[in-house]
C-alpha cells in the first residue's frame, strides 16, 4: 500500500475537523482521541499534527512526546475505572505490520482477562535462533544506528 498524501488521510482530515472524534487530549504537536474501533473499552489513540506516514519519519522529538503522551494515557485508563487488568501500547509501522492508516499513531488500550484480543504465534517462535545469528542481526542494527546521548 502506498503512503497516503495528506490530502486523502483519514487522520489529516479528523484534524482538520471534517470527522467527529471524542478527544481527551491536545498539545500543539498531538492529538489524544478515542478509536472508533475499540479493542477494549478505553482503547485510545494519540496522533502527531503532522503528517507522517511512518514512525522513522517524524522528528525523534515528536516521537518522543508522543510516547510521554502515552506513558500518561496509560496512568489516567488505569485510574480511570474502565475495566483494565493490564495495558498495550502498539504501534502498527507498515503494511506488513498491519498498518491500515499511513498516518503514525500510537494506540493504548486496557486488556482484561480472557478480552479474546491477542498476538498468534506458530511454532517457529518458540524455536530460539543460534547466538551467533543473534549477535549478525545486532550488528547489522548496531551500524544502522544513529549515535545519541541520554540527558
């Protein structure tokens, strides 16, 4: 699938106001809103202004923020009597990744017991790959990565 322009996202057009949303939150760079199609109740999105089709596409900055934003999203469904017996916070980065709309968007959502949403995986999960394919992989990040520092 295609990078969507801004001009035919779905999210771009819901921060223009052309679509409803229940929001929670705003700030100059994001948006905190419900999804319309809820894993639990309480499932949220938060969305950055702009718009970027994948996570490695925005300012580290704004990824940043937007994570902190739901660092907090996950304290206030917690605390805020919706059924949650734990939290997920996932992002979908791609097609292949289940990524329906190209706008980034972090979704974070209450799990309760038996809630029948979940991961699948077959039996090639479960099989631990030879440390020294482990320690290729690693290198080959290690070399991709971008040198930062922590404050």
């Amino acid at each position: 699938m295609e990078k969507e322009d801004p001009e035919n996202c779905v999210f771009c057009k819901i921060l223009d106001g052309v679509y409803p949303i229940s929001q929670f939150y705003e700030d100059n760079l994001c948006v905190g809103l419900m999804t319309i199609e809820p894993v639990n109740t309480g499932h949220a999105m938060v969305i950055p202004r702009g718009h970027h089709p994948y996570l490695a596409d925005m300012p580290s900055e704004l990824a940043g923020h937007i994570f902190q934003i739901g660092h907090k999203l996950a304290a206030a469904i917690r605390s805020c009597g919706v059924p949650c017996d734990g939290i997920n916070m996932f992002v979908a980065d791609g097609e292949a990744a289940s990524q329906e709309v190209f706008h980034f968007h972090l979704h974070v959502y209450p799990r309760v017991e038996n809630d029948g949403f979940g991961f699948r995986f077959d039996e090639r999960h479960f099989q631990t790959p030879p440390r020294a394919e482990l320690n290729r992989v690693a290198k080959l990040i290690q070399t991709h990565m971008p040198k930062t520092t922590i404050q």
